[in-house]
C-alpha cells in the first residue's frame, strides 16, 4: 500500500484549522500490519541514502519535529531515525534558553545547532517555540514575537539557499489522546521519570497553543521550507507517514557519490 504523502503538506499561503486535520490519519486504512512493514521497508532505505549525503559533502538535511507534549517527538526519533549513523547525524533538543543564549537574539543558538554540509540534522523543538510557548505564555510582547515570523522565514530561506533542505514535521496529537498518553507517562515507572508537573499546566492552556501553531503552519509554510501536519494519535501510521517524507526528500535531494580522485584502476596494493 501507498499514500500520497503530499497530502500532509501545508501549502504555502493556506490557512490552518487543525480542527480539520485528523489526528488519526488512519482512517480508511486500518491494514495496520501492511503499513508496518511499507514502515520497515522505508527505514531500510535511511542509511544508504544517508551514507550517500555524507560521502557528497556538499548539502544538509535539517528535520524539525514540533507537537504538543506527548505528541511523540522523542518516539520518532527513536523508532524512525535511529538507523541513521551517528557520524553524520545530530539530534538537538530545545529546552528554556540559557543566560547565555538569552544575551543573543533568539535565532542565535539556533544557527549554531544547524548541520554541517554532508550531516543529518534533527531538531526536537526548534526555533518555532519563540512563536509557541513565548506567544501563549506572554514572555515577551506582542510587538517582539508578531516579528519573529518574517524573521523565522528569512532564516529559514538563508539556510535553504546554503544548501540546507527542510524538512518541518508538526506532530498533530488530539487532546483526548494526550491526556491518555500523559496519563500513562504517570502510572508507567518505565516512563513516569519524564513526568513533568509543568507539561499538565500547560494542557490547560489547550485552545492557546493550537491558535499558535496554526498560526506558525500558517504564516512560515514557505516554498523552501514547507510544513507537514503528521497524524500521531496512532504510532504506527505517525512512524509510517514521517518514514515515507524522510525517505522522498532524501531521493529528491538524489545525494551522488564524489568521484574519486585517483583512477581506481591505476591503484596497486603493495
């Protein structure tokens, strides 16, 4: 089975309702054990294209994974993207800037995170939380965060003009499902150590944080660095739809060989 994965792509200039994305995404396909193995199948595919970008040299992959708590960030990663080798792959999480980075303007550490020419780059958060939490929780004004779009935009399309490809992936959890997934966070001792007092505070600012995504899907949706709406109420199919765009933005990039720099035929091993 196959699904057009373009489905899942804001259209630069389009409104976002997420009230009118399912969070499933697997209706009309609930052949769960052939979506599994199209799953296995895509994943097989990361290292080769990826030993591929690494041997070329010459262009990035940056991966940008935002959602609510318990959307499945940290999940993705682990079961999509842990075949990728370590040598030319780097995850970065975004927690609350540090006074160091605070002294600098707010894409500061962001670029510095970004990936070297030949490495995958995977950002858990990312810049768009100072369009997200500082929005909602009203860190800054409005006459300071309103900006930030144009900025993100313009930083975004630097990077792509540096030959940095984008790959922006919102995971779209329902409230219902989080609570479920938070509530087994709690009861779970396997998974209860990342229960944070601080991710049930801000469920209760629901209708605030969908308002500001909706607005970053909205407003930074670009032709060079598109965003995706991911189904993650169901693992499965979230891991399935992310494996599927990571594996077609890497085949459209196409990364070659480099041609070696010595005839391989005039090579004698003494």
């Amino acid at each position: 089975m196959k699904i057009d994965l373009s489905m899942y792509r804001v259209k630069p200039g389009a409104k976002v309702k997420l009230r009118d994305r399912d969070a499933d995404g697997a209706d009309g396909t609930r052949e769960r054990a052939a979506v599994e193995e199209r799953t296995a199948a895509l994943v097989a595919r990361l290292p080769d294209l990826q030993h591929r970008l690494h041997a070329e040299g010459r262009r990035a992959l940056l991966v940008v994974l935002q959602g609510m708590d318990a959307s499945g960030k940290d999940g993705t990663i682990r079961r999509v993207m842990s075949v990728l080798n370590p040598q030319g792959c780097r995850v970065v999480s975004f927690k609350a800037p540090s006074e160091e980075e605070l002294a600098h303007d707010f894409l500061w550490r962001i670029h510095r995170a970004c990936p070297r020419r030949g490495e995958v780059g995977i950002f858990n958060r990312s810049h768009y939380e100072d369009v997200l939490i500082v929005r909602v929780r009203n860190l800054v004004p409005k006459s300071v965060w309103s900006k930030r779009y144009d900025q993100i935009n313009a930083f975004e399309d630097i990077l792509a003009q540096n030959d940095v490809t984008l790959l922006k992936l919102f995971l779209h959890v329902s409230h219902k499902e989080q609570r479920k997934r938070l509530l087994r966070r709690i009861k779970d001792p396997a998974r209860n150590w990342k229960s944070d007092p601080a991710d049930l505070e801000e469920r209760e600012h629901w209708p605030a944080y969908i308002r500001a995504y909706e607005a970053a899907l909205a407003r930074c949706s670009t032709e060079a660095a598109p965003w995706h709406v991911i189904p993650a109420d169901r693992k499965w199919f979230r891991d399935y739809v992310v494996a599927g765009l990571l594996v077609e933005t890497l085949e459209r990039m196409d990364p070659q060989f480099p041609k070696p720099k010595t005839d391989p035929a005039s090579l004698r091993v003494p």
